[in-house]
C-alpha cells in the first residue's frame, strides 16, 4: 500500500512541476524569448504526459 502512497505523492509533484513550467512559458513567451518559451511547453507536455501514463489504471 505504500507505493500507492508514494504515487499519489510523485503525481502531485509532476503536476506542481507542469504548473511551474506553464508558467514559465507564459513569462518567456510575454518577453518574447520564443526559444525558451518553447522549450518550457516542450516540458510541460513531458510532464502531463507522464501524469496521464502514471494515472492510468
């Protein structure tokens, strides 16, 4: 039962991680650095991504 613990907690930082980015590229993106911005959603993606494989059941 502890891994199940362990996912809840690793799912609820990859989520705190995609905000993090989404925001950054929302900033990158308003400075018009385009490249960084990008590479900001590129992760964002990444990390939902990975909620969605880690949430399945």
């Amino acid at each position: 039962m502890n891994i199940f613990k362990e996912l809840d907690k690793s799912l609820a930082m990859l989520d705190e991680l995609r905000i993090l980015a989404q925001a950054e590229h929302i900033i990158y993106r308003q400075k018009g650095e385009s490249h960084t911005a990008d590479r900001f959603k590129q992760l964002e993606e990444k990390l939902l991504e990975a909620i969605r494989i880690l949430s399945q059941e």
